[in-house]
C-alpha cells in the first residue's frame, strides 16, 4: 500500500524565492491549461487531448516573450500541474457519470496567487532525497535535492520504508514548508496477535470508549484555543486590507489554527495506534477487528454541536484506524448507521427506545441492568460486528447472541413488507 510521509522543510531565503516562481509557474500553466479547454468547449471544438496540451501550453509558449520565464522552473513542475488538471477533470467527468462514489466533485476551478496554500510536485527521476542515489548524483549533508531550487533542509524525523515515487512540496497558510514523499509500504507489517476484538462508540463527552470499558477522553483542541484564536482574529479585522501588518496578524491567525490541527493529528494518530496494536482477531476466523458506527458526520455538522463535532475530528480518526488495521495485518470493519446501539440493552437486546443526549445512564425495562450509554453502545457495536463476522464465516442467522444465548426479541419480530 502507499503511504505518505510528510517533513518540515526549512528553505534558505534564495530558495524560498525560487520556490515562490515554482509556485507561480504552476500555477499559470494549470490556468493555460483550464483556460484553453473552456475556449475549445464554448466554441464547440472537441476535447483538447494531453499531448496537444502539453506541447502548446508549455513547449511552445516557452519560445513565446510573455511565456518565456516558464524556463526557469524544472519542467516536472509544470508537467505535474497539467496533470493535476487532468485528474481534476477525471474526477468531474466520474462523478457526473456516476462511476464516482461519494459527494459530487465540481468542475476545476481557476487557482489564485492569493490562494494561502500552495504546491508542486516532483517526480522520481526529478528528486533526491538524503542518502539516496538518483542517476549518479548522491544527496549530501541530508539534505533534499530540487531541481533548479538546490539543497533543502530537512527534519528527518524518521526513516523513509522504501525509495519514494514522488515529492509534494507545499506551502501552507502558515507560512510553512513541508515535503510530502509518497512510498510503497509492505502489506506484511504484521502485530502480535492477541485474542481481543473490541467495538468503539464515538462521542463527545468523551472521544471514544471501546466495549472493554476503555476511555479515550475529549481533548477539545478548539474549545481550548477559542480565547487565542479570537484575540488573533480581532487583530486581524483591525488591519487595513492589503497592508503589510494585515499579512502579519494572518499569519498569527495561521498559526494559531495549525496549532490546533497539529495537536488534533498528532492524538488521533496517538489514539488509533494504540487501538490497533492492542485488538486482534481469534485466529479461527480473521474477518473483523475493529468494529465502529458509520456516522453520519455531514448531518451532524449542520446541528447546534457542529463545533464539537468538528473539534472532534471522527472522520479523521477513523480513516486512520481503517489504514493502519491494513497495514498491520489487522481487519477494520463499520456497522450500518442505522444500528440502535444506543437504545437497546447490551445484556437481553431489548429496544427501549430513543434517548436524550443528557441521558447518560439508564436503566432495562426488561432486564433491570443499569447501562452506561456510551459503554452499552460500544458492546451493542461490538456484538453487531460479530454478528457480521459469523455470517461472513459461514454463521447461520444475523441476529446478534447474547448473554442467555438467544436471538434479540427485536430481530425476532416480522419486518414490514415480508410475506
């Protein structure tokens, strides 16, 4: 599998500016690129293809005056730019023709030099990265060798798996430097095995609790930096527009919000480690692991918690444990959102219905046993997913076992619609 591994870079000011005319020259030739399409769609010409493209939009408009300063940037720059055109346009053409899954894509847009963060790409043939041999060129004092920009400095924070295929080099609202290397990982990075399967209920009182009885506390990174944050964007609308103290308090804004994201990454990424190293399967059937609700996080975002639910970052945290389980020889696997793990009693399965969010613990109308709601929702997630397991393994029936060994008396029931 491909993974990404990001490093800060620490440009000298000589090569700030040359990636500053990297930046710019990408960006024009993706512009070129997306003007001359539209014009050759509203005068009802066919579809420019990639060759024709590249040739007038990079090759001859390199012998043209207005165009002639695209020479000075590595041309894997402007190659790469034309490219992200095209997968823009791949994108927008799958996802109105349905073969895209997910949210629609919208047709590519024009990039700005105000945009706050920007980027360009190198290829393999185009990078050297410390330690490695690139053609006969060996990269010296570790540092990260850019065609026509020099010898980067970077913070090695780790070793690379394996030679990179490409390098994002990007600058992002904060005025920060980063390379992305993108490398083939091994699917074989297997873990101790252990007995233990464990379902996880996300929420906001607290970020997570598993089915074990483990609690992941809510950092709320945002809520502690709301006192921060306002001071800087009170700074910021007090600055006349285009001045340059205006550019300094953005950054100051930028700053204190890549401070939240950073430390929201760094305990999501903290979090999901230690749940996937410490959950495996019984070697007897290895088809789930790590059981999780498939929230709905969209619908969430346009309630009156919509800030919490974006302090808590769900989506990201997920996607991480889903990645990590593959790399790591583990299984990861979402139950159906429509699953009322917080209205039925972990211990008999009945379904008591629908509860207040301020409702934290509650009581079995059947069974008597008094329920934690997040724990009992991350047992109820846990059980559901071993129901999927079994069915997978060749298990009769879908209803979920538990304690007394019987089916739920709500899955018992006739479902509207069966003869």
């Amino acid at each position: 599998m491909q993974l990404r591994y990001n490093f800060r870079l620490y440009p000298t000011p000589c090569q700030r500016q040359s990636l500053a005319q990297a930046f710019g020259c990408a960006r024009v030739v993706f512009n070129d690129g997306l003007r001359a399409r539209e014009n050759a769609r509203a005068a009802g010409v066919g579809f420019i293809t990639d060759t024709v493209l590249s040739r007038n939009i990079i090759t001859d408009a390199k012998t043209t005056e207005s165009r002639s300063w695209l020479g000075e940037v590595s041309t894997v720059v402007l190659q790469q730019a034309l490219g992200d055109l095209n997968t823009a346009y791949r994108n927008f053409f799958e996802s109105i023709t349905g073969k895209r899954t997910g949210p629609r894509v919208a047709s590519p847009r024009f990039r700005s030099r105000k945009d706050t963060r920007q980027s360009i790409r190198f290829t393999r043939n185009a990078h050297a990265p410390s330690g490695r041999q690139r053609h006969g060129r060996i990269a010296e004092n570790k540092r990260l060798v850019l065609p026509k920009i020099g010898q980067v400095e970077v913070r090695w924070s780790r070793e690379l798996p394996s030679d990179p295929s490409s390098v994002t080099v990007t600058l992002d609202s904060a005025g920060r430097y980063f390379a992305s290397f993108v490398v083939e990982t091994s699917d074989n990075e297997k873990l101790p095995e252990t007995d233990t399967e464990v379902g996880i209920d996300l929420g906001l009182a607290s970020f997570a609790v598993l089915s074990d009885g483990k609690v992941i506390e809510s950092q709320k990174f945002l809520r502690k930096s709301e006192r921060r944050l306002r001071k800087a964007n009170k700074a910021l609308s007090r600055k006349e527009k285009g001045s340059k103290n205006r550019t300094k308090a953005r950054l100051v804004l930028a700053n204190a919000h890549a401070h939240v994201k950073d430390a929201r990454r760094d305990f999501h990424h903290k979090a999901s480690t230690t749940i996937i190293r410490e959950n495996t399967m019984p070697l007897a059937c290895r088809a789930r692991v790590v059981y999780v609700e498939d929230l709905c996080v969209r619908g969430l975002a346009r309630t009156r918690l919509a800030k919490s639910v974006h302090d808590a970052g769900w989506s990201s945290f997920v996607n991480m444990v889903e990645y990590k389980a593959k790399r790591y020889g583990r299984t990861f696997h979402k139950i159906g959102r429509f699953e009322p793990t917080s209205q039925k009693c972990s211990a008999c399965g009945v379904t008591n219905g629908p509860k207040r969010l301020g409702v934290r613990s509650w009581t079995c109308t059947l069974c008597t046993t008094t329920h934690d709601r997040d724990l009992n929702a991350a047992q109820n997630i846990l059980a559901a997913g071993r129901a999927d397991r079994q069915n997978a393994c060749g298990g009769e029936g879908s209803g979920h076992q538990f304690a007394d060994g019987e089916t739920s008396p709500s899955e018992a029931r006739t479902h509207r619609g069966v003869a």
